[in-house]
C-alpha cells in the first residue's frame, strides 16, 4: 500500500502582498514557514520515503519545514521544473488588486481560472497539464504504486493538474479548484489504484489562502 501526500506550499512574500509570483522565486514568509511546520506536525503518523519539489525556492523551503517538524531529514527528494508554478508571464510582479483595475475583473479572472487562456506570454492551465501530469505518471506514481510514502511540496497550479488527474476532475473543474497553503491531500493507493483520499485539517494554521481576490 502507497501513500500520497500533496501540500501548496506556505504563503510567500508575494502572497502576502497580493502579486502575481508564477515562476519568480520568492522566499517564504515567517508564518509561511511556521503554517509549514503546523502542516508536518499533523503528518506524525506518516515516514516519508520519497519528496518532489519544484526548483523554486518556496516548495523547498516547505518540504524542509514539514521535515523538521517531524524529526525526518535527508529523505531522497527530487527536484524539477515541472512542478514548477504556472508561468504568469507578463503579470509576474504585478499586485492583483491593480491588474484588476486596469484590465477588469472579468480578464483578470480569465487569466486566472480559465483553463486553455493564456496570461500574456505566460502558460494556462492546460500549459501546466501538459508538463504536470507525464511527470506524475513518469515519476511521482511509480514511487507510491511500490509502496512507498512520498510527499509532493508544490504549488496551486501545478498540483491542479495532478488533482485533476487522481479526482477525475474536467479542465474546467480543475482549473476552477481552491488548494490552501499548507492543508495535506493524502491519498491511499493499492498499486497505480488509488483507494482513499483525506484533505486533512491542520490545527493552529492562520494562512490558508491568499483570499484578497480568491
């Protein structure tokens, strides 16, 4: 029997500042690492054999802070550009709440829960698919249908796709999909058979989402 765990990492400065980060590689906040380490805490019963993170700095730092938190470190992890944060292309930088008043809501939110528009030069959802999920099938799945535990510390739009994948959710489903920061999907498998899923409450968490546009 192998486990899946899939964790949006904790708020990072850009987070808190309302921005779009994409793939600038913004470090976490104090309470971004603090939400981190409440998120290993209510993980004790599990023994990691496997991590995935992105190459951005904020997914690293959030593995580290669920691994010290449960004692655990040196765990084989791998990292990659594919589970990279969606590219946001030109709105990288720029504070959500302006980009809202120059091109409208209405664009604004085409931007960024449509699954096939594109921000300009920047990747969809569906961009993210492309490059998430052979990844997952290639290299994540092989590890938990051997048994293993393996924790993936990513970002919204990259464990969309695999949530979209695992849940049989539609592009649109998906792409429409609210993950917190922090808040552990463990998934249960037999094999490549997934057999259980839980979105696991983490007690004392005070960030759970950038809400200032949803």
């Amino acid at each position: 029997m192998g486990t899946l765990i899939l964790v949006r990492h904790g708020q990072s400065q850009w987070n808190l500042e309302n921005r779009f980060t994409g793939w600038t590689d913004i470090p976490l906040t104090a309470q971004g690492e603090k939400d981190a380490e409440l998120c290993g805490a209510s993980l004790s019963e599990f023994h990691f054999d496997m991590g995935f993170v992105s190459r951005q700095q904020r997914s690293q730092k959030t593995l580290e802070a669920i691994l010290r938190a449960q004692g655990q470190n040196n765990i084989p992890t791998v990292s990659d550009s594919a589970l990279n944060e969606r590219h946001y292309g030109d709105l990288q930088g720029l504070n959500k709440a302006e980009t809202i008043r120059k091109y409208g809501e209405e664009q604004v939110r085409q931007w960024r829960r449509s699954y096939t528009i594109r921000p300009p030069n920047g990747e969809s959802i569906e961009d993210c698919v492309r490059r998430t999920v052979p990844f997952f099938r290639e290299y994540i799945l092989k590890e938990v249908a051997a048994g293993k535990t393996v924790i993936v510390a990513a970002h919204g739009n990259s464990l969309r796709p695999i949530i979209m994948h695992l849940d049989g959710l539609t592009g649109e489903q998906a792409a429409a999909l609210e993950i917190p920061f922090c808040v552990p999907y463990v998934y249960s498998f037999d094999g490549c058979r997934m057999t259980g899923k839980e979105i696991r409450e983490v007690p004392g968490m005070e960030v759970k989402s950038t809400a200032k546009i949803g």
